[in-house]
C-alpha cells in the first residue's frame, strides 16, 4: 500500500513548571493510503499530541525532533500551495501542470529533494535555524516533503464540538469558510456546499441549520457539524481525536457509522484517535498502542485483539468491561 | 427494609418557552449493600434524579424516604444532619474540590463540620481515611491539583466516606478514568460496599460498567422509567427500545482466543 505520510524518531517535549515533560519518544509510523488507523492509549501516553503534530497543530513552545514526511503525490495539487516570495519558480508551474493532468505534478519529487533543510515552508522560513536549548523550537520545520494544509489536507475533529465551533457565527457560515478558503468557490457556491455538507452528515432541515448557532444543536449534532467542517475542504486525511468520547452511548455509535461511512465515499484516510480498545477495533484496519510516550505495539486489528505481543496491550483488553465479561460482583464470590 | 425509596419522582423545566418533564413519575428503591445503577441516554433524566435525591434541586411531586424519614420534609439543621448519611462522588473530583485545597484538608472538612473528631483526633483518622481508600498517607500534604486522576478520584471517595454513609450517590464517578484505574476504583467501591454494607445509586452511561457493580438498573428514558430489574438479566435482553438501543451501541470487543479474565 501506498504511504500516506511517514513518521520517523519522532520525539516532542513540553515546558512545564520549568519541568521538561516528553510526550513521544521516538515514534516511527508510516499511515498507508487509505487506512483506518486507530492510535489507543489511555491518558498520558501521547496520542493526541501525536494527532496534533501530524496536523502541525503542537504549542509553539514544545520541542520536536524528528520528522513527519509527506511523500509526493499524495497532497491535493493545488495553485496557492506556497506564495511566490518562496517558491518563485516551481509554484505556478505546479498549478499549469496539476490542472491541466488531473493527476499529481512531476515537479512535486522535486519539491520534496529541494525541502531537505526545511526552508520550503512559509511558516518555517522565518524562523528556520532558531533553536533554544539545543532543540528546533518551531513545529513545522519536521515536516518533510509536501507540507499539508490543516483544513484543505487534514481534517481535525476534536472531543469537544462547544469549543471547536465558533459560538458567535452561523452554522453555514462556518462551514462554508473552510469551502471559500481551501476550494476558492464563491460564497454562494460555498453556502451551497455547506448545505451539501449536512445532508452529508445527516443532519434534519440542513437549510435552516445552516443559519443555526452551535447553541441551538445537540452535542451531537454539533460534532456532526465539526465533522462536516473537516471534510469540507476534501481532505486526504481525517484525524478524530477523542471525537464520539464527549457523547453518550448510543449517540457515540450514530458517529462512528458516520465516519465510517463518509471515510469510505471520500476515499480519505483516518487516524482515530481513542482511549477505548473497543471502539477503536469496531473502526480500524490497524491498531497502534501508545504508553509512556513510546509506540509499543502496532499491528492489524485482529492480530492486536487476539494475539498481542506486549503485556500491556493484554492488560487493555483485560481491562476491558464489556458485556460478556464476568462481573465483579461475582468474583469475589459475595453478593447482596 | 430499604435505604432510599423514591416515589413518583417529578421534575419539570421550562425549555424553548415550553415545559418538559426531566424526571416523570419515577419511582425505584435501594437496600442497605445494594448498588441500583440509572442508565440512559444524555437528557434521560438520570443527572437531575441525582440532584433531587441530594435535595441540590427541589421536586415539584413526589417522595424520598431516607432511612425510614421522609427526607424533603427535613431542613435546616436536621437536613444537614441527616446529609452526613447521604454522600456524593461526582465525574470531575478536580471540579468538585477546592484545587488549591491539600488532600488533608478536603478530608478534614467532613470531619470538622459534622463534628466526627475533635481537631486532636482528625490526623489519624485522615491518615485512616487514605489507607482505607489504598492511598499512602504522605499524600495529606500533596495539593489536589497535584495527584493523578484515579488519586483524587480515590480522594473524593475517602470523603463520601468520612461521615460513615448509607448511600452514596456516584454521578459517572468512573467515567473520566483510565480503563486501569477504573477497574481498581471499582473494585474499592466493592469493598467499601461490603465492608461498610453501604448502597450505591450508581449513573453510568456505560452498560459494561453498569454490569460489572450493579445489582439492578433502572434504564431511562426521557425522564421515565423504560424498564428495570436485574442488571444481567436486563442487559442480556433488554425489551424497552431504549434498552435495545443500548445495548446495541455498546462496543463489543469480541475476541476469539478468548481467555479466562
């Protein structure tokens, strides 16, 4: 299978209270095109810093090392992919040809060889070569090959839709924003297809949610407007982090079906981020475990659920309470 | 005998401009040692059930007994008396202590208020209080916000069981819990049950979990009782819709070299 993105010695660390605190030690991963992948680990272990990195969406002030690369011809091709004061030569002439084939641009290998030292980004190239401590303090400048675009290549759906949505601005409005910026249709075009977009995450009376607050949803509606956000822009990549982990039971299994599903008409590739062993297999082709920062088992779902290497990952499903297993009320023998 | 009986529970609030019952004529019991779990969507009414047996909310019908006394005619001094048998473990500890507040003092305010030892004793019962709850007495002095999760957690149930309670009302009380952690908090609860025989109104989404302690569960749905009886025998084969529903959302890990656990 093809490697969507290519996670190598990836170590990040926090300041706190003047502490240094490391969040990944040394995590390398590929994510295949395509995959459902489900990164599990209980708090602590590094799983959403994991998903923030990849979405280059870490504090300024962690330190990283490493490198998360994007091979060529996985991103979307796109005309404003770097401003010209970057890319003078190489940027138009990737939207000639990219537009003109309907397929990934030649130039883009290139684009990954000249990206060795960091420099081809916009975000890193003011800062590039800063350190503190030894350390490259910036976040983007690990990020090798193509650099993703949060929103447009990535998709971000985070636990808690309250505080991803903006409480002040229109459904429509919000959605239709990720569609104006990334797509570049007209607003109208672009309200058309936040419309599309709700039907998509099957919400009632898409017309008049577009015109709703998030005040006026449920939570779970308001993470099914979250989710249509996230895909508005056609991303490559869906990451949900925690995402079903804030609504009740039977709510949490309306949006898992709804991921599911959308993941496999679109095509994208997601990396759902969860602390619940269950979950993530009802959802994943593979499974990675996190602990302590460190990436300590990864394999197919049923290989990690029926025949796990480490100790830890057996203790996981152990810990598992699920309807079959023996209750604890009986395994002490007393009962009321 | 019993230690809480609930009858014909009502509780309705205004939503929208219009009424909407939270809790509808809900009625349920609870012996001494016995946990009764509420399961049921978000908006079922199990939270507001909670605040109403706390009396943290008034009912607009219905009854409680507690220990054998009407408890919503109680108020004032008596009401607070009375509460010391009454306890409560909420989802968040961080949320429900004073986070500047060290361990040793969310332990000693129980104690001082409810006049349980004199201020020469309350150390070592706050050192007893900690062991009792598989915590090492060094960390009277640690601040709340300083300990794990499953500690405060642990912290928040040493309290409820400061003033030697009948029932103890756990509101998702394992629900922010590493899978881990959960287990041993679980199995505390068990013990304390057993060795104190005290009952646990116990609200949980989780059906695993619900199946694990509970002894009975009611299931909710807006507001109503949709079914209740034996928690195995209900989660085995729910008949109300709800019930289904519940169930079927429920993860299942099936795993086919399936272990002893």
């Amino acid at each position: 299978m093809t490697v969507l993105l290519s996670i190598r010695d990836l170590a990040v660390r926090y300041q706190r209270d003047g502490v240094e605190v490391a969040a990944l030690k040394g995590v390398s991963l590929d994510v295949l095109a395509g995959e459902r992948l489900a990164i599990i680990g209980e708090s602590g272990s590094g799983k959403s810093t994991l998903a923030l990195a990849i979405a280059g969406l870490l504090a300024k002030s962690a330190l990283v090392d490493g490198t998360i690369e994007w091979p060529p011809g996985q991103l979307q091709p796109s005309r404003f992919f770097a401003p010209p004061s970057v890319l003078p030569d190489i940027s138009p002439a990737r939207g000639e040809i990219s537009s003109s084939a309907g397929g990934f641009p030649p130039a883009t290998p290139e684009i990954g060889e000249s990206d060795r030292d960091g420099s081809i980004s916009p975000l890193v190239g003011e800062m590039s070569g800063r350190t503190e401590g030894g350390a490259v303090e910036h976040r983007r400048s690990n990020v090798r090959g193509e650099l993703p675009r949060l929103g447009r290549d990535i998709g971000f759906v985070f636990q808690d839709p309250s505080s991803s949505l903006d409480p002040v601005m229109p459904i429509g409005r919000q959605i239709a924003e990720v569609v104006h910026t990334h797509l570049h249709l007209t607003w109208r075009d672009a309200y058309a297809k936040a419309k599309t977009l709700l039907e998509r995450v099957r919400l009632p009376d898409p017309e008049a949610t577009l015109r709703c607050y998030p005040h006026q949803l449920s939570g779970g509606q308001k993470q099914r407007v979250a989710i249509a956000a996230a895909i508005a822009a056609g991303p490559k990549l869906l990451i949900a982090d925690e995402a079903t982990s804030a609504l009740d039971t039977i709510v949490q299994a309306e949006v898992v079906t709804l991921i599911r599903g959308l993941v496999a008409e679109d095509g994208m590739t997601l990396l759902f981020i969860s602390h619940d062993i269950a979950l993530a297999a009802s959802l994943a082709d593979r499974i990675a475990v996190l602990r302590h920062g460190e990436l300590i088992e990864l394999g197919q779902t049923d290989q990690i659920i029926n025949a796990p290497r480490q100790s830890y990952t057996r203790a996981l499903l152990d810990a598992h309470l699920g309807l079959d297993a023996k209750p604890l009320l009986d395994r002490k023998g007393a009962s009321a | 005998m019993t230690v809480l009986a609930v009858s014909n529970l009502a509780k309705r609030y205004r939503r929208g401009g219009k009424p909407f019952a939270a809790v509808d004529e809900v009625s349920f019991e609870i012996g001494p040692a016995e946990t009764l779990a509420l399961a049921g969507p978000s908006g079922s009414g199990k939270s507001t059930i909670a605040k109403l047996v706390l009396r943290l909310i008034e009912p607009d019908a219905g009854r409680i007994d507690f220990e054998g006394g009407d408890f919503l005619a109680l108020s004032g001094g008596s009401l607070r008396a009375r509460r010391a048998r009454l306890q409560m473990v909420f989802q968040d500890p961080l949320a429900a202590f004073n986070p500047r507040a060290t361990v040793a003092r969310v332990l000693d305010d129980p104690l001082r208020i409810h006049a349980i030892a004199s201020r020469a004793e309350r150390p070592l019962r706050i050192a007893a209080l900690l062991e009792r709850v598989g915590l090492e007495t060094n960390l009277a002095t640690r601040a709340i916000h300083e300990i794990s999760g499953g500690q405060r957690q642990r912290v928040a149930i040493a309290r409820a069981i400061a003033t030697r309670p009948s029932l103890i009302v756990l509101d998702e009380a394992v629900s922010a819990l590493d899978v881990s952690v959960r287990g041993q908090i679980l199995e505390l609860l068990l013990d304390l049950q057993r060795q104190e025989r005290i009952a646990y109104l116990f609200i949980s989404h989780d059906l695993g979990v619900i199946r694990a302690i509970a002894h009975r569960v009611v299931i909710l749905d807006a507001g109503k009782i949709a079914e209740s009886g034996d928690a195995r025998t209900v989660i085995a084969n729910p008949q109300s819709a709800v019930g289904k529903a519940l169930v079927a959302a429920t993860p299942k890990l099936v795993r086919t070299s399936q272990e002893a656990s």
